[in-house]
C-alpha cells in the first residue's frame, strides 16, 4: 500500500515536532530543578528592590506647587485647567492630528 504523499509530509512533520519538544523538555527539566528551590526567595528579592522610593514632604515636592497643582493631584482635578493643558497639548503635538 502506498501512502498519499500529502499525508506523509504531515506525519513527518508531527514526528519531527514530538521528537523537538521532548528535546526541549529533556534539557529543561534539569535547569527547572536548579531553580524551583530558590524561586521564592528570588521573587521577594526582586520586588524589594523593584519598590519606588517613598514620596517627598508636600513642602517639597513640585507637584503641590500652586501652579501645578490644579492640573490634577490624587483624582482632584480642576476642570478650567486640565482644558487648558489639554487644548495646548493638542495644539503643539503632532500625535493629535
């Protein structure tokens, strides 16, 4: 019996890809094994070190100024001057137009 060479092609070509994938697995699992004992202290470190610093004291920090203020501070935003912003943001970026 001779097989449609369409069909030969494909299975073929699912060995090959079952042959890659157990490949793949064979020398990972090793490696996955060096890492699981450790994975939970790595976590904690990378996200200690990946915390922003503290914020500044409102006497320094830029964003409590009286000019910038009303342009919006934690959800307080003053209608007048978000226009404002808005309008001359859309008229000197080129993104808007």
């Amino acid at each position: 019996m001779q097989w449609p060479v369409g069909l030969l092609a494909v299975f073929i070509l699912v060995v090959a890809a079952g042959v890659f994938c157990l490949g793949i697995n064979r020398r990972a699992m090793p490696a996955w094994k060096r890492y699981r004992p450790n994975r939970s202290q790595r976590r904690i470190a990378q996200l200690e070190d990946n915390l922003p610093p503290p914020a500044p004291p409102d006497a320094e920090n830029f964003g409590v100024t009286p000019c910038s203020a009303p342009s919006g501070r934690k959800g307080k935003v003053d209608p007048v001057v978000w226009g404002v912003l808005r309008a001359w943001v859309c008229l000197t970026n080129w993104a808007y137009r």
